[in-house]
C-alpha cells in the first residue's frame, strides 16, 4: 500500500471522530476496528502522550507502512496550549 494511500485512510478515521464523535469516547479499540474496516494491516492502537517539548494525549495507531496520532483533546479550546502560545507571544522578537 502507497503511503499516500495510507495517510488518505488515516485522513478517513480522523474524519469520521470529528463528524461524529467526542474526543472522550475516542478508544484504541474503536480505532482498531475503523482501521481494520479500512483494510490497514495489522493495526495496534495505544493511548500515548505524543510531543517533544508539551505531549499531547493521543491514540497513536501504527499499521503496515505507517503510524498516526489522534489527539483525544478538542483541537481548539486546550488552555494549557493557549498558556504557551501566550508565553512564546510574550517573548522579545530577537529570539
């Protein structure tokens, strides 16, 4: 399978959660079974906290080929985000 192909199924998923779900119902298991529906192969989904500097709570679906991140907090609206964007706004400019 094309990694185009892939991110176009993972695309699907994280469609389908945001046409039709909240994020608090969102578990690995449904993820599973919407990858399997989708024809990925050998999906494992675990709850993760994904990020470098600041995680991010995530269902992280790895598959033949490739892996996904789904965020399990509203893509708007996270104060601790906000809090950080507000830091970093604050920094001087030579930074």
């Amino acid at each position: 399978m094309s990694f185009s192909n892939i991110e176009d199924k993972f695309s699907g998923i994280w469609r389908r959660v945001l046409n039709g779900m909240s994020l608090n119902a969102l578990t690995p298991e449904l993820i599973e079974k919407w990858a399997t529906d989708k024809r990925l192969i050998n999906p494992v989904a675990k709850l993760a906290d994904v990020g470098a500097f600041h995680t991010t709570p995530c269902i992280a679906l790895t598959v033949e080929g490739g892996k996904a991140c789904f965020p399990t907090i509203p893509v708007s609206g996270d104060e601790n985000w906000q809090i950080r964007r507000k830091q970093h706004d604050d920094l001087p400019s030579n930074m």
